[in-house]
C-alpha cells in the first residue's frame, strides 16, 4: 500500500484522501477489499473511529461498500471529495446560522448577568481557545468558550439548547480550521466578546458576538453558492 501516517489535527479528511487516493490511483480497484480497520489505522497512525468515519463517509457516496461480515469493498473508483466539500459547506453554512441566533443572544444575557466567578472561567477558556492548535482540539476549545458564555447567560432553555448544539459546532469548527478557504474569527474578535461582558455592556456583547460569526457564514454563503452553481453546470 502507499498509505503513510496521517499529520495530527486532521485525521478524518486525511484518512479519507488517502483512502480516495488508493482508490483513484488503482492501488485498490473496483471489487477488491480493502484493508480492514485496525490494519488501516495502524498504518496511518490514527485511532480505529477516525478510519470508520472516513469509510462510512466513502460508503455513503458509493466508493466503498461494506458487507457486514465480510470486509469493505471498492464499488466506484469516482472521486467524491468535491461533493463531500459542497455537502459539508452546506452543513456548516446551516451550523453558523444557528449559532448566530444563540450566541448573539447568549452574550447580551451574559453581560447582564454574569458574575466575577464567570469572568474567571470565561478568561481560561478564551486563554484554551487560543492555545489549541490541531483541528479537532481547537474545535473542542472554541465550543467551551461559547458555550461558557451560554452558561453566563443563566438562562436554562438557552443552556440546554446550546448544551445539544455543542457537539455540532465543535465538529464545524474542527472543520473550518482544515478548510483553508473559510476564515475563522481570530483571538481579538474573542476578547471583544469577554471584553464587553466584563464591562458589562449587553449592546456591545450581542454586537461583538456577531462579529464573530457574521464574516464566516458571510464566506459561507458565497461558497456554498459557489459549490452549486458549479454541481448545477456538471
């Protein structure tokens, strides 16, 4: 096989290349059986769910198909990845919207009602946030920022709701971070956040809060519609 370690911070997409690649490059042609999961992971040097994830995802478009079993075997030697990246901006595009609504609202409330205890916590999660640097660790870091300033917010249904979000805006992130094409909000558009909580300006928070979000889904969008036009055209 011409399958080598993947670099940490991008496991899925990056199992899924090289996957792809052994498909379109005729190292693996349509019927073979591929390598199972534990062989694939040690090869790669990732964990058995990052192979799974990037088989399930190869399945779900027709490369690969699994026989429970059986083994995994090449269906279609069609390269899926610019359907995976119009999907996948799609999603994001509909993440962003969400968190648009929540966290504009979240920081208003914070500022309201936040207390000495919560700007503590706040300032360390900010500090992670801005430390993290693989795709999936920043992804984890970013969530509990936002959803520390949910919590500051002291509304339950707004908590809850942001607590079942989480998840999704963990792995969006994760997901921007490894698309060079979708800028993210950087440090200082983070602190203006914190910052207005602290002064305690409800106006300024919300405004901050969507200066985070707003240039992101803005790019989004135009990518997305970008990514459809192009699949209208094929």
């Amino acid at each position: 096989m011409a399958l080598s370690p993947v670099p940490g911070g991008s496991t899925v997409d990056a199992v899924l290349d090289q996957l792809q690649a052994e498909v379109s490059g005729g190292g693996w042609r349509v019927g073979d059986r591929i390598p199972g999961e534990l062989a694939l992971a040690a090869r790669l040097g990732v964990s058995r769910p990052a192979v799974r994830e990037a088989i399930r995802a190869l399945a779900h478009v027709g490369v690969l198909e699994v026989r429970r079993g059986d083994g995994t075997y090449v269906r279609s030697s069609a390269d899926p990845r610019p359907l995976l990246r119009r999907v996948a901006r799609a999603t994001l595009r509909d993440v962003f919207e969400v968190q648009l609504a929540y966290d504009v609202q979240a920081a208003r409330l914070a500022a309201r009602r936040r207390t000495d205890a919560d700007i503590e916590r706040l300032a360390g999660l900010l500090a992670a946030r801005n430390e993290a640097t693989g795709a999936e660790a920043f992804g984890e870091a970013d969530a509990r920022f936002h959803h520390g300033v949910a919590e500051a917010a002291r509304n339950p249904v707004l908590i809850e709701a942001h607590r079942y979000f989480q998840g999704r805006l963990r792995d969006s992130m994760a997901t921007v971070r490894l698309d060079q094409e979708v800028p993210e909000a950087g440090p200082a558009a983070h602190a203006a956040v914190l910052d207005a909580i602290v002064a305690r300006d409800a106006t300024a928070a919300a405004r901050a809060a969507a200066a985070v979000v707003e240039p992101t889904l803005a790019v989004l969008e135009t990518l997305v519609a970008a990514d459809e036009a192009d699949g209208e055209a094929r």
